[in-house]
C-alpha cells in the first residue's frame, strides 16, 4: 500500500513547481485513493489548530501544529497519529 501511495503522489506534483499547500493537499488525496482512508480535514493555515509554546529564546510562539494531521489503525487496532508538517524553501 505505501509503494502505491508513494507513486500516486509523485505522481500528481511537480517538487520544482507545486507549491506547499498542493504538496500536502496532493499527498492526501494519495493517501485517500490508495488506502482505506477517508480525508477529514485540513489543519494547515488561520488559527484552527495553532500551539502556542515558549521558544528556546524564551519567546512565546504561535503556529500550526501541522498541515495535516493522519490517523492510522493497525490490523491489531494499534492507533497512530502522524503531524506532517510541509516546507518548501525557495
């Protein structure tokens, strides 16, 4: 199933040209055609799921906890919770 995923994903993006948000939007949409998943929502962007934390400056911070949030269920019922968080730099 991942191979699959991996593929459909690669795929439906352009690394030089899509841009951050067609990145994750486009990886679950994958993730979706590939698996036995239903997407639920986006928690990338505005003041949905911000975390608010101090930084090692001392600083307090505010941002998104992620752009998507991905729940995974084992065959044995083992929960998982991945954050991706995607950066494209330039």
């Amino acid at each position: 199933m991942i191979p699959n995923i991996i593929a459909d994903f690669r795929r439906k993006v352009s690394f030089a040209k899509s841009k951050e948000v067609d990145l994750f939007r486009n990886l679950a949409s994958a993730i979706v055609s590939q698996s036995h998943s239903t997407f639920i929502d986006e928690t990338h962007g505005g003041n949905v799921c911000n975390v608010s934390f101090t930084s090692v400056t001392g600083k307090p911070e505010k941002c998104e906890i992620a752009d998507l949030l991905i729940l995974s269920c084992a065959t044995d019922g083992a929960l998982r919770a991945t954050f991706w968080q995607a950066k494209k730099q330039g």
